[in-house]
C-alpha cells in the first residue's frame, strides 16, 4: 500500500479543522495535523502577496487523494486552493499499519 502525506493550506484555523474533520469523518485521512501560524509569501493574479494561514498535513493512501481533492475543493474558502500530496517512502510500519486501518472504512 502507498502511503502520502497531503499538504492543503487553509485561511484559518476554523476552515483548517473544518476540512480536517471532514476528512477523518468520511474515512479518508486518518489523521490530519493542523500547523497554525505559518506565513505565505506567493504570487497571485501576477501580484505578489504575504497572508497568513494554517497548514494542513493529512496522512493517507494514495488510493484516496483523488477523493481528498475534490472534497477540499468543495469545502474550501479559496477558489485554486494548494492540494499536494508526497509519498511517505519509509516510517514506523506500526504507524504505516495504523493509518490502513483507519482509512479502510472510507465513507465516500
């Protein structure tokens, strides 16, 4: 099984655990990890921009991102919201292991 981390940034914290718990709800996450307090520096419509925003780390199996990023995509605030995912390469296969059992329910 191919596990990932998803990164999705979120205005704030409330929209952040708002997408969290829909995530882990629906069986799709099995944990997703809120980093508030982090600041954004991009560029948007060719501006530059700085804002602030929280940071999600949502652990998963791959085989759920597609359902991962059309669900952030309904919940989310921002119009082009950030929906990455990384491939986790190696871990505790106890945690590894954990992370199949909590998502094999999935909802959606």
């Amino acid at each position: 099984m191919e596990h990932i981390i998803v990164f999705i940034t979120a205005p704030s914290v409330e929209d952040a655990e708002n997408i969290g718990n829909e995530l882990v709800d629906s069986r799709l996450a099995a944990c997703a990890n809120i980093v508030p307090g982090i600041r954004s520096i991009f560029i948007w419509n060719d501006k530059k921009e700085s804002v602030d925003e929280c940071l999600l780390l949502v652990k998963t199996q791959k085989t759920h991102f597609n359902k991962i990023r059309d669900k952030v995509r309904q919940l989310h605030a921002y119009d082009t919201p950030e929906i990455i995912s990384v491939q986790i390469s190696d871990g505790n296969q106890d945690y590894l292991g954990w992370i199949d059992k909590a998502v094999s329910g999935s909802k959606d």
